[in-house]
C-alpha cells in the first residue's frame, strides 16, 4: 500500500491485502483440521430378565396331543377248520355204541378218502338229493361257518364218533335236533359249477377215519 513510516491510516482509506500472503500465512501457521473419530454404527442389544435357577432348566417338551383312537372292534372268531371241534359236550343217548352205519345216499365214489387229504368221500348225486344220516344221534352243527365244507350238517353219535354232511343247498335241521339212522337231514347241493357231490366224513375220537371202512358193501 506504499505506507512510509510511521504508517498511520485515516479513516476511509482504502487498503489492498494480498490473498496470496494471506493463504500462505495460514497454511504455515494454522495446524491442519483433524476430522473427529467417528464411533462405530452398534446395533441396539435386547436384553433378557435373568431366569432364576428353577426357570434355567432344559426348556419343556412341547405339550403332547394325543388324538382319541377309535375303540377297536373285536374280530369275529374265525369259524373251526375241523370238524372235530364241534361238538355239544355231551354224549348221545347215554353214549349207546354205533350198531350198523348206512349210506347216507346212492351214487358213486367220485373222490375216496386220502390220509392228509381228502378227510371223507365225496359221493356223486344231482342236486337237490335227499341226504339220510348214516346212524342216530345228536345235531351238533348246523350252518355254513366252516371252510371248504358249504351248509353243513355234524352228528354226533357218542362220544367217540361223529358224521359230517357237506356242499349241501338246503338244511333241514338246527342244532340240538335228535335224529334216528336214515331220517333225511338235508339236501345235495352244486358248488362253483362243479358236478354235485355229498362230502361224507366219519370221525373217531376225533380223527378223520375212512367211511368205507365203516358204511356196508355194495
């Protein structure tokens, strides 16, 4: 500004500054700016209410639903496969001996007895023929609840024999019936379109035993 000593200034005189002198004055003298420390972001942590040392246990099972189960029904016994287990308990006319076995109808042999297999004989006939009981005695069964035999028929005649009359069409007795030798019991009937046969068996003391051996010749 050209000022001479003693540099005096008056009111309303204009002076010039240098910016140059002035930034560089600033720069050698004011300390660089800091920026301040930035605090790491901390999410906010929820806290829990401390459990005392009953409530510290292993956590619970969740609570079990049992679903009520249907009450199940009892299964209908299965009806006997033998013959031999159907009888009343009792013996026949205070346990009279079988005097004379008779057929219990005409025909031929279309099956004989087989140990192991066949239990009786099956006789040829027509359907709808009489069956006669071949001795007297006691109805002990009368229906259809045994497999392989059809409506059935078992007499028993003591306590050590019984008769069995299977593949009829028509019953004509019940249980509990006496019967005398050749009274007529039932009716031969037709299964799976097969030619018609009157199943026959003899059981001794339980046993399934040849009918021929015990029916008379012919």
């Amino acid at each position: 500004n050209h000022i001479d000593p003693p540099y005096r200034i008056y009111a309303g005189q204009r002076l010039l500054t240098g910016k140059s002198g002035v930034a560089r004055e600033a720069s050698e003298t004011s300390p660089a700016a800091v920026s301040p420390p930035v605090k790491p972001f901390q999410a906010p942590v929820a806290t829990m209410p401390l459990r005392s040392a009953a409530n510290s246990a292993a956590p619970a099972s969740p609570p079990t639903v049992s679903a009520a189960l249907p009450a199940t029904a009892t299964p209908p016994e299965s009806p006997s496969s033998s013959v031999s287990a159907v009888h009343d308990g009792s013996a026949a006319d205070d346990n009279h001996a079988v005097e004379a076995w008779r057929w219990p109808l005409s025909g031929r042999i279309a099956r004989d007895f087989q140990e192991g297999g066949n239990k009786g004989i099956d006789i040829a006939a027509r359907e709808g023929d009489a069956v006669a009981v071949a001795a007297g005695g006691k109805v002990v069964y009368s229906g259809q609840g045994l497999i392989g035999y059809g409506n059935l028929i078992i007499v028993k005649h003591n306590d050590k024999y019984l008769s069995a009359y299977g593949n009829n069409s028509r019953l004509l007795v019940k249980e509990g019936d006496e019967v005398a030798a050749g009274q007529v019991v039932a009716e031969v009937g037709q299964i799976n379109n097969r030619e018609p046969v009157l199943h026959f068996e003899i059981r001794q003391a339980g046993k399934p035993v040849n009918p021929l051996d015990y029916l008379p010749k012919r």
